[in-house]
C-alpha cells in the first residue's frame, strides 16, 4: 500500500492511550475516534495523549456511522468491553460498511465456543461487504501463539496448563466489574460463580442462547484446541473469589474493597479432547496489593516437559503492541470473522505498516 493505513480508534479509554500512540508510531494516520463519554466527546485526540493537537476530534457513538462513511478506514481498532454481545453494534456496524475490524475484547479472541451465533452473523456479513474481524492482544501470544510454539518442539503432550494474573485497574471499570471486585463474598457467590454450577447440558443452552458468560480463558483453549488441531470432547469453568487481608481502594471503581471481599477472580478453565490431552487455564484478575505483580506461566506436559514463565509482563503494552502490529494481517486476512489462529502468526513490523499491506 502506497499511502498510509486509516484507522480510526473506537473507544478512547486507558487501552487507547497505547493503541492511539503506537499507531502513529507505526506509520498509520488517525482519521477518526469513538466514544461514549460526555467528557471526552469534541476533545481533540491529542488532548488525550497529552501532545499536540492532531485535528481529530472525539465522536459521539450516535454519528460514528456519519464519520465511518466519510473517512473510509482502512480498519478500526475496538477497545472498550469484554464480552462480545456488548460489541455487537461497533463490530456489527463495522462489518456493514466493509471496515476491517480488530478488538481486544477477550471473549472476541474465539467467540465461536462461547457466542456462536453472534460470530456467525458478523462471520457472514463481514464477508459480504469483504472485510474481516477478529480480536487479539495480550492472549495472542502469551496465551496462544507461544504455548503453540512450544509444543509445536514436543514430542508427545499429555497436558497444557497455564496460568496468568492481571491487575484489573489497568483495564477500564467494565473488565474489573466482569471479575467481581467489590463485591461481597456472598455477592460473589450469586452473581459470578453461581453461573457455573449447571450442568453441561444447561450450559450448551447459555451458549447457544448467546447467554453464556464465559472467563477468558475458555475463549483461550478453544483457540489452542484448533490451532493444535484438537477436538474438545467436554469444557469446564469455575470461578472462584480472590481476597485480601486489607482494605484496598480500586481507583477504577472508585471505592474502596473492603478486607475479606472480593478483589477479583480465578477462573480455570478445564478442556478435555478426543485425543487425550487436557487444557487446565487460569486467569486471575484482581485488585492489586503493593505485594502483586502481572505473572504468566505455562507447561506443556508430556516428553519432555516445558515450562515457561514471564514475570511481570507489562501487559498492558504487550496487549496495544499486538493489536497495532496485527493491523496489516488483518487487512490482508481472508473476509469473515477471522481468529488470528487462522490469520498466521504474529511478527515484529519494523517498517511503516503499509509497507505490509499486499
């Protein structure tokens, strides 16, 4: 591609921050940006990044089609919720106007295990109008492509199992609300971990049913299963609270968590397959103590045994620097929604992103 790549940001959060600043670092060019909150709507983006103005100012969710049709991104990036229901009119309206998509949204990393009718109708219309969707970020390599990597030098693999913590502040009032910090440990019990005491049959019907609240991890081993090439014979989650022995205040909640309540969550995610190996993942998102810090630790079991372990990761980053480096694959990706375990694996773009644009 001759020119610069046109984005525009949807969702100007703390993941924007990054997002917005690596793609100018990368050679792109902003032509637009998206929110839904009053006090940043009409705010020139590089207010918010604290630089000189760039002549783009925030829009208003309700003329983001307007601005979409005028500007012609070549893709949009989605930073703003977790679950991808709660995406449906940005990727939705995204798909309708053949504009590339890319979200760090968790569940949208493999959406087809856990909201397989909503993926199904952005898959078809994404194809329609010839443009592709898909998420990424953090998960993509320190949960995907570098778990695959590993038993790809593996012999015989018995079992994969992982771990990865979080601190939820860093991500935004919806991702800390999804793991239940600030709520009590009865409250906890009723609205999070309750979800998971049914039977696989009730939870098929969640799922198909687009009714499902599925941990990140269960997106996580779905895409594992397929790009290792495994058939998932059963799945199960469990969530379960995580505390702490002092108050701590969460500047994203703006409250403070009492001691003995719920900072966050563990969810482990347990994928048995037809061909005998087993997936055991946990993420845990919490409010951080000063004692806390990001980890993420990996093992695949079997001859030999690997593990491996990231220890304080700047998450954060590595999620933005995914999704921005991710931009010319996407673009040249097949049309549909695409997961990036199809897309191929992710490198470092030392040059001007349109340079990798076929």
């Amino acid at each position: 591609m001759e020119r610069k790549i046109k984005v525009v940001q949807y969702g100007v959060g703390k993941m924007s921050l990054y997002t917005m600043r690596y793609v100018y670092e990368k050679g792109c060019e902003i032509v637009g940006a998206i929110d839904i909150n009053p006090d940043i709507i009409g705010k020139d983006i590089g207010e918010i990044l604290g630089t000189e103005n760039k002549g783009i100012v925030v829009t208003s969710i309700e003329n983001a089609r307007q601005m979409l049709e005028e500007t012609k991104p070549d893709i949009c990036i989605v930073t703003t919720m977790s679950l991808i229901k709660d995406l449906d009119d940005a990727l939705t309206l995204c798909a309708e106007l053949g504009i590339n998509a890319i979200t760090t949204c968790e569940e949208a990393f493999f959406p087809a295990n856990s909201h397989p009718n909503l993926t199904k109708k952005l898959d078809e219309l994404a194809k329609k109008n010839n443009c592709t969707i898909t998420g990424s970020g953090y998960q993509d390599i320190y949960w995907g492509q570098l778990i695959s990597s590993i038993a790809g030098s593996t012999q015989k693999i018995t079992k994969i199992k992982g771990s990865s913590s979080y601190n939820v502040e860093e991500y935004g009032i919806a991702l800390a609300k999804a793991h239940g910090a600030g709520l009590t440990l009865d409250e906890f019990d009723k609205d999070v971990a309750s979800v998971d005491r049914i039977s696989d049959e009730e939870r098929q019907k969640l799922i198909d049913n687009g009714e499902y609240l599925p941990s990140y991890m269960w997106n996580v081993n779905g895409w594992l299963c397929e790009k290792l090439g495994l058939t998932v014979k059963s799945q199960t989650q469990k969530c379960v609270p995580q505390t702490y022995s002092e108050d701590l205040y969460s500047s994203t909640l703006n409250m403070t968590v009492k001691a003995g309540d719920a900072t966050g969550m563990s969810a482990v995610v347990t994928t048995e397959t037809e061909e005998g190996i087993i997936i055991e993942s946990e993420c845990i998102g919490k409010v951080y103590s000063k004692d806390d810090y990001d980890k993420n630790e990996w093992s695949v079991l079997g001859e030999p045994d690997t593990t491996i372990v990231v220890a304080r990761p700047a998450t954060v980053e590595l999620t933005c620097a995914t999704i921005v480096n991710r931009i010319p694959d996407v673009i040249n990706a097949k049309p549909g929604y695409v997961p990036t375990e199809q897309i191929g694996e992710l490198n470092f773009k030392i040059k001007p992103l349109n340079q990798y644009v076929k």
